[in-house]
C-alpha cells in the first residue's frame, strides 16, 4: 500500500530545495536536478556533500540567472581544486565582501579601517 505522501511522477515534475541555513527555496524541474546530482555524487565522497554542491549550483543559476546546465558543463571534466575556485568565485560575489570563500592570501585591510577598529 503507498504513502499517502507519495508523490505521483506524472504530476510533480519538481523538486523543491529547501535550506534553512541559506534561506534558499527554489523550485526546479527534478530531470534538471537530478542531473545535477548525479554528476556531483560521482565526483563527491559523501550523498550529503553531494546534495550541498547541488543546491549551491542551482542557487547560483538562480542568482546570476544562467541555465543550470551550463553552469554544469563549465565544471565536468575539472579538478576538484578548480570545482572549488569555480564555487567560491560566484559564492563571493553574492556574500558580503568581508567574508571571502576560497581565499589562500588574507586580505590586506585598509590601514585608517583597520587602525580605527584595533583602537
């Protein structure tokens, strides 16, 4: 006997992400996010990472309004390093600028800020 929460196919051709942490929820189609997925679980060692780096593409398609599946072309065939700075490139430009994803180089406060907060 099937759930009553189950969810028919042929009807709901969406997935629906949902973070509390990002406040994200975004509607996609699931053929689109389960492409996504897939490619992500065949590069990610663990199903939650996977998930993760999923809602952040479709996150950042939404944000920068480009197709998920070229966002997706632009990192197949990519080390993980590059994967990385891909991510953390669009994630910086939509989190504030004193919080930098993916930096190895500190950055160099102004000196007057600087010595105004260190007072």
């Amino acid at each position: 006997m099937g759930s009553v929460n189950e969810i028919n196919p042929k009807i709901d051709l969406t997935v629906r992400i949902f973070d509390t942490f990002f406040d994200l929820d975004i509607e996609v189609d699931s053929n689109l996010y389960d492409a996504v997925n897939s490619f992500f679980q065949s590069v990610s060692a663990d199903e939650y990472s996977a998930k993760s780096l999923t809602a952040t593409l479709f996150r950042i398609a939404t944000e920068i309004n480009v197709p998920v599946l070229s966002l997706l072309n632009q990192v197949e065939g990519k080390s993980s390093i590059e994967v990385t700075s891909f991510m953390a490139y669009y994630l910086n430009g939509m989190r504030s600028p004193s919080t930098l994803l993916g930096t190895n180089v500190p950055v160099t406060p102004n000196y007057y800020t600087a010595r105004n907060v260190a007072s």
